[in-house]
C-alpha cells in the first residue's frame, strides 16, 4: 500500500523505474496480483492520485464479477425529481447511524440487489427507527429464470417491491421484501444461487421507484434527495484503480470506461478533494475501501448515474404526524416554512394532479397548515 500524496523513489522496496516498467503491462481482466498493485502505485506516484491502493479480499474476485450492474431498460423514465436546493449544508452524512451494515456480493454480479437494499434498510432506519436485513438471495434466486448472477437494474428489480402493479417473481408469483433470515445470501460462495422454494412471507412494499433524471443528475441533485430523504443508489464505473481502493480521496478519473456497477452514496464533503467528494458505500465487504465505503470526487468514474429512488408504502412507514410537516421529519420549522413559499402558486414536486383548478396547487391554505403546526409534529385530530 502507498499513500500517493507523498513523493518516493522506491515502492515496496523496489525501484521506482522497475515499478514504471511494470506499469507498461496492462492489468490482467482478473483477479489483481502484487505486480498489478506495483502498476498501480507507479501510475498513482505519476498522477498524483490522493488515495491508496493495496490488496484485498475483492481483488481476489475479477472486477467483470464484481461489477454486475446494467442501466434502467428502455422506457424506464419515471420522472418525479425535487427541485434542487441552494442552502445546502457543506457536509452531511448518513454514516453511522443512518445506514446498515456492509454487505459482501462476493462471486456474484448482483451489486445491483445490494445497491437497491442499501437505500430500502437506510430508509426504513431513518424514518421508522426499524433495523432491517432484507434478503439479496429473494432477488438473486426468484426474480428471474436464469442469468441470475450476470448483472441487472436495480429499477427493475425495484418492480417486484410495488404495493400496486408489481412485477412477480418468476419463479414464485410474489412480491415484497423478504427477510435475510427467511433466505441467507449464499451466492457470493461460487456464483450458483440456491432453489426459490416461494410461500416466502413479504413484509414490506414500495409505493413507487423511479429514475428520477434523465442522464446523470447534477450534484446538487443528489445532495438534495440524500438531505431530504436518505441514501440513493446510483451507478458508477469500475476500474482496476477502484477495484484496489484502500483508502482516502479517490481521485483516478479516466475519461472513457464502462458503467457496470451500484453502490449507494451516503454522504458528501464539499472539503475533501478538489472540489468536493461523495461518501459511498459498496457491497464488496469490509476489508475493501474504508470499511466498505469510499471518497470519491464529484463526477469521476461518472458517479450518479442510474441514479433509483425508492418511496415505502406510507402504511408501513407511516404518514407525518402533522399536515404541516412538509419535509416528514418530525417537526414544522423553517424548512417546511421554506418549501411553501418555494413552491407558492405551483404544484408540489411529483404531484400526480397538477391542475390549477385543483388543490394541488401550494397556497394560503398550505402556509396557514404549516403556521398553526409550528413545533414539534402531534398527530392530527
């Protein structure tokens, strides 16, 4: 491992022109080996790379196994994005207490289940204090005929969770969350995936899940959605240099690679990096990264897009205390105050109605709701 951030003449005790010659050989499409390691530092030393790289248990695991991610199928343009906002804090974070432990996809192209699970724990945390372990191997093992390994979209997969017009697994006819204890991951072992044997009991459900943006949403966009509401599972690209990520700011941002991957961001720092980095979580297990997470700067390796978001069944999550609490978290302040007078005059963001002969529309009734509930949220009578 070499902190890339400091100059050096020799790279774990060899030369730093025998390590630059060894860079001169591409990295095999496999698992990485400590001469690819070697190739990487070198390359790091001369880019001026701020974080490390080094071994670890996903290198063991080829990166075209790891990374099973594929965009949203055609026609999957579900459209309800908030508008951004402009008084954004300069850092937050989810991370600790608003996320759920890192998973481990292992030898199975399915980041596209632990991506989507990463933002549905999150939720469920962060707005029913509801500690939950959903079951990757219900997607891997029941959703689909075959292929079930070789990649997918998380909006896709996100269809099986509707309340209402969900697409059933293939195997069983069902639909909704399925717990880790009804059917433990095992795929990551060797890549086969154990028999759906259905009558699985289902406990939670989505109200919707959408792609909220066409292409890759701006920063202030995702920042937006992660304050307001909590994780977000977005695609990414994959490379060698992320593959061996070990630490610190990612910074290795080629122009041209592949999307192939999910992680969810959990975070952001406007401090860290050249202009500001995003703190994402991966399914690659603990020992990779951070502890399973990562730094990464605004837009490299095209972070953002596949951007899927995830709306629970307001019967599973319950609904705001209070019909003031605009923002849904537990007290009427400026923010809501805010978000009315934002919106005065035009319909709330995502509003299926947006007639103005309706009430859909935001108005003096909605600014004296948030006025007379001012506090703390108690139900409405």
């Amino acid at each position: 491992m070499v902190d890339f951030s400091a100059s050096r003449l020799s790279v774990r005790g060899r030369s730093l022109a025998a390590v630059v010659a060894a860079m001169l050989t591409p990295c095999a499409l496999g698992q990485l080996t400590p001469d690819d390691i070697d190739r990487l530092e070198a390359q790091g030393l001369r880019e001026g790379w701020t974080f490390s790289v080094g071994l670890n248990d996903a290198t063991e695991i080829p990166l075209q196994t790891l990374s099973g991610g594929t965009p949203p199928a055609d026609g999957d343009s579900d459209r309800c994005a908030p508008p951004p906002r402009q008084d954004l804090p300069d850092s937050f974070d989810w991370y600790p207490d608003g996320v759920t432990p890192v998973g481990n996809q292992g030898h199975c192209g399915c980041c596209w289940a632990f991506g989507l699970h990463g933002q549905m724990e999150a939720a469920l945390l962060i707005l029913s204090d509801k500690t939950e372990d959903l079951s990757e191997q219900y997607l891997v093992s029941c959703l689909r005929e075959d292929d079930n390994c070789s990649g997918w979209s998380a909006y896709q997969a996100a269809s099986n969770y509707l309340s209402t017009g969900a697409t059933p697994s293939y195997h069983c006819s069902e639909s909704g969350t399925v717990s880790e204890g009804q059917l433990p991951y095992t795929s990551g072992t060797d890549g086969s995936w154990p028999p759906c044997e259905c009558s699985y009991t289902h406990t939670y459900f989505l109200e919707s899940r959408e792609t909220p943006w066409s292409g890759t949403p701006t920063v202030d966009d995702l920042k937006t959605f992660v304050h307001e509401h909590y994780p977000i599972t977005v695609g990414i690209q994959t490379t060698d240099a992320f593959h061996a990520y070990t630490g610190g700011v990612f910074n290795a941002c080629p122009s041209k690679t592949t999307m192939s991957h999910y992680v969810v961001i959990v975070g952001w720092d406007d401090s860290q990096g050249h202009s500001g980095a995003w703190h994402i979580k991966n399914s690659w297990g603990t020992d990779w990264g951070e502890s399973g997470f990562m730094w990464i700067e605004y837009g490299c390796l095209n972070v953002g897009t596949w951007a899927t978001t995830v709306t629970f069944d307001a019967s599973i999550i319950g609904v705001p205390p209070c019909p003031g609490d605009i923002t849904g978290n537990g007290i009427v302040d400026d923010e809501d105050l805010l978000g009315i007078l934002q919106g005065f005059g035009q319909c709330p963001p995502c509003h299926e109605d947006c007639d103005p002969a309706t009430e859909a529309m935001f108005g003096i009734e909605d600014l004296l709701t948030v006025l007379a509930d001012w506090g703390t949220c108690t139900p409405a009578s």
